[in-house]
C-alpha cells in the first residue's frame, strides 16, 4: 500500500495533551509533505481554527487542502470552497427550537461567526469562540439573516447534559441530519451529506486518489468516519474504543506523538 495522503484530526490527534504541536509531529509532517505526501488536516474547526498549525507544519498554497466543519466543507488553505454542505434557515429554526425543548445551550457556526440566541451565554460557546478565533453573535431567532451559510450547528453544554441530550434527540432528526458527539460537551449536528468520512471521500476522488492511498488519523467519534473510510483507518492510542475497533491501526497517545510514529510506520518510504 502506497499513502498518498494523510488525513489527520486536530484535537486529540495533531496536538498532543497539552494541546500544542510537537517538534516530532512537525518533523514527521514535514517529510512526508518532501514524499510528495497530500497532508490534509481534518476537523470540526473553521479554517480560522486551523491556520495556525498550518503555518506552523507548513502547509500552504491552493494545492493544499483542509476539511473543516466536520466535513460540511473541503476547502484549500489558500480559502478556495471544494465542496460545501451547509445547514438551510429552515434547519436552524428547527434545531434551535428543538435545544429550546431539551433545555440545552445551542448555537450555528458560518464563515465568519458563531451565532447563538442564548442571552445566558454558555461557557463551552466562549471556550469554542477562543478555540476557533471566531467572535460571538448574539442574536434573537426573528433578527437571524435567512441567507446565511450555516456550516453546522452545535448543542453545546455541561457533559451530564450533553449525555442527557444524546439520548432524547428523536430519531427524525437523526435520520435527517449527520448528528455526532465530538467532545463531551459538543454535539454536532450537519448536512446529510457531511462527515469527515464522506468529504474526505469527495476531495481524495477530485485529486485522483483511492481510498486504499489514503491514511486517516483520529480519536474521537467525529473521526470514525474517515477510519471507516480510508484503506488505512489508525486510531490514536487515547481515541474513543469506537475508533479503535474500526481502526486497522493504533498508533501512540497525542501525549506520545502517535502521529509521527504513525506516519513514520506506515506512509514514509
């Protein structure tokens, strides 16, 4: 099997348990980007969450790519969209109504801004505001713009709540939207279409890969869609059991750079 790219999460995966990126994982990056390598970082972030470890690995130019928003949209890192799919105004009514009813903090992610008609802000919304670079919008239901792009939206909250809200989300909303907990306090909610898996799918297609050249890196439910996916499915050793049973592979901990001795095993020549 010859890797012709890499998808790695973020969070738990690329930064280590101090949430940083370690010299080892930028040195492994950085070789396999010298092989010719398409390193794509995959993520629940907005490019503007990202950008800093793209500088930091050196990945840029619009021949290099990122999956943002959980999958709703593939984009280079120059900012060029490769695919898109976003949440209607519809959506957001329903799903904000709906967080009204199971009494959870909720909010909406676009391109340039968190939307929440929480007055009471929760805290996970300014913790997410500071993670992303992404400022806050308060606004009521009826002063929402229709026309906006809504990547995905987010049910956010202390995680007894969040465990609470797992359960009772009915089973239409989950057979209508791609619904994944990607934190303990997260839950995420998209287009059918969109999953880190399925748009990982689409970008490797649009550059001539198959899904046996691609390796997939990741911890978390969110991810257990591109371990699914790629021939090569490596689940971090601190990932979700979820993720390591679907994984091919389990590489070290974040804490241990599983990352780098992943790339190093399986993809360099």
């Amino acid at each position: 099997m010859t890797i012709k790219m890499i998808a790695i999460d973020i969070d738990g995966t690329l930064l280590n348990e101090k949430n940083e990126l370690a010299p080892a994982t930028i040195d492994a990056v950085q070789a396999a980007k010298a092989q010719g390598i398409k390193v794509v970082l995959c993520t629940g972030r907005p490019l503007t969450g990202v950008q800093p470890y793209l500088d930091a690995l050196g990945i840029s130019g619009d021949d290099q790519y990122a999956i943002t928003y959980n999958g709703s949209v593939s984009q280079t890192v120059s900012g060029k969209m490769m695919t898109n799919h976003s949440l209607s105004f519809d959506d957001y009514i329903d799903l904000e109504a709906l967080a009204r009813k199971m009494q959870v903090h909720f909010q909406i992610e676009t391109p340039d801004f968190i939307y929440t008609a929480n007055k009471d802000l929760s805290g996970y919304t300014i913790f997410e505001s500071y993670l992303v670079r992404m400022l806050i919008r308060y606004r009521e239901v009826g002063e929402m713009d229709r026309d906006l792009t809504i990547s995905k939206a987010m049910f956010v909250d202390d995680p007894d709540i969040i465990n609470r809200v797992n359960k009772e989300i009915p089973q239409d909303v989950r057979d209508r939207y791609y619904v994944v907990q990607s934190t303990p306090f997260f839950i995420e909610v998209m287009n059918k279409k969109a999953s880190k898996g399925n748009t990982l799918g689409e970008l490797a297609t649009k550059l001539g890969f198959t899904a046996d050249e691609v390796m997939a890196l990741g911890d978390q439910g969110n991810d257990l869609t591109m371990i699914q996916y790629a021939g090569l499915g490596v689940a971090m050793g601190n990932a979700i059991d979820e993720v390591k049973d679907a994984a091919q592979a389990v590489t070290l901990t974040n804490a241990e750079d599983g990352v780098a001795a992943a790339i190093r095993k399986y993809a360099l020549k």
